[in-house]
C-alpha cells in the first residue's frame, strides 16, 4: 500500500473498510441507484443490459472498484489499473465530464449521508474532510475539470441537490433499472430478516425527489421509522459486538 493518497484520506478508509463497512456498502448501493434518477444515465445502464439480467454483478463490480480505490490509494499498482479501467469504461458516447462529476458525488456523499442517518454514529468532520481529498484526487485521476461545489463536501453535496433538482425525471429505463435493483440487488446488501422485504425497505431508503424519478411509492412514515430503527439497532448490536 503506497501511503501518498492513502495517507491523505486515512480517516475515510477507516470509516469505510472498518468501523462501518456494511453500512457504507449499502449507502454505496443507494448511490448507484440515485444515477437511476437522472435519465441520461438510466439510459447508458439500461443499454448495457447487465444492469437488469445481473444487478448483483454490476453493482459488485463498481463496489470492488470503490473500495479497491479507498482501500488502497489511488496511486498504487492496483489503484492506477482501477482508474484505467473506470476511464475505459465510460469512454463513450454521452457521457460527459458533468455526469461522471454527478455519479462521483453520490458514490462518495450517499455512503456519509446513510452512515449519518442509520450508523451507530455520524460521520466526523475529520472524516467528512478525508472523503473530500478521496473524491478530489478519484476526479483528478479520472482526467475530469475541478469538482464543482468550491472545495469542500457540503458544496459538492449542494451542487448534487441543485443538479438532481434540474434533471432528475422518470424514465423508463429508470423505473426497470430501479425494479431489477430493488428485488435483487438491495436484498443482497440488507440484514437477512430485512431481506424478503427488499422492495419496501428499499423504498423506505430513498427520498422524495428521488422517489418520484423513479416512480416509487414511498411507504408510510411509520415503515420508514421501523426501517431506520432495525438498521441503527443491527448497527449499534454489531458495533458492540466487535
């Protein structure tokens, strides 16, 4: 492990790969499926087909290159074959540099927001700082401009706001890509006795704007409560647990 970008964002890698992994799977999940939301990107997953015959592989994919990343440092060995790839990958038409800057923030602000609200405990400002330097070095590696959102988080997670509140919009193939990840993909990432209920978890888990993009009914305030007090409860049981 080389320590230059590892080092830079330690605290993030820690809370990611140790003090709450799985959590911060599931908020990883739940950033993949928020690209769901923005037609464009609907568009460019749908027509890959693997999306909605594999949900699980595709979303692995883009877990073990996230995690690989952080894990790592982004100027390892590993790291530098992963950023190649990830380059190669969304080379292609229709993809422009805004997108990927959309799709970045909300692989590295969904995981922090669900750790906030369903972990055992939110997210530090130290750490919030080191998922900023993560984010700003993946963007600087993958050839894109600047980040938008002035040099910190809580401006990239405004910006995210702002963008989703000019483009998201239902789709087609956002509503398909949201039913194949919520009956197979959210099941897999959610404690077992949640699992059979993947669908109405899953729709407990996102907000308004992103509901009515993906045309999903949002359950019940008292689900949603229920839902977010299993997951703190697992969460504070493993924490003590460990």
């Amino acid at each position: 492990m080389t320590t230059g970008t590892y080092g830079a964002h330690r605290a993030y890698a820690r809370l990611v790969l140790e003090t709450m992994p799985e959590e911060s799977r599931v908020g990883l999940t739940l950033g993949f499926v928020r690209t769901f939301g923005i037609p464009g990107i609907a568009h460019v997953l749908h027509g890959t087909g693997r999306m909605t015959t594999e949900p699980r592989g595709r979303a692995k994919a883009t877990g073990v290159a996230m995690f690989t990343l952080i894990g790592l440092g982004l100027d390892s060995a590993e790291g530098r074959k992963t950023v190649e790839g990830l380059r190669r990958v969304h080379d292609r038409p229709g993809i422009t540099p805004e997108l990927m800057h959309y799709v970045l923030a909300c692989f590295t602000v969904c995981p922090l927001r669900f750790i906030d609200g369903h972990g055992h405990r939110a997210v530090t400002g130290a750490e919030r700082e080191a998922a900023y330097t993560f984010h700003l070095g993946l963007s600087d590696a993958l050839g894109l401009p600047d980040p938008p959102g002035g040099g910190h988080l809580a401006g990239v997670e405004s910006w995210m706001r702002g963008y989703e509140s000019r483009h998201f919009a239902p789709s087609d193939a956002g509503r398909a890509l949201w039913e194949a990840a919520s009956q197979g993909l959210l099941a897999a990432r959610l404690p077992a006795p949640l699992a059979p209920l993947a669908p109405a978890v899953a729709a407990s888990l996102l907000d308004r704007p992103l509901s009515a993009a993906l045309r999903v009914r949002r359950p019940p305030a008292p689900v949603r409560a229920l839902v977010t007090y299993a997951l703190r409860a697992r969460s504070r049981s493993r924490r003590a647990a460990s």
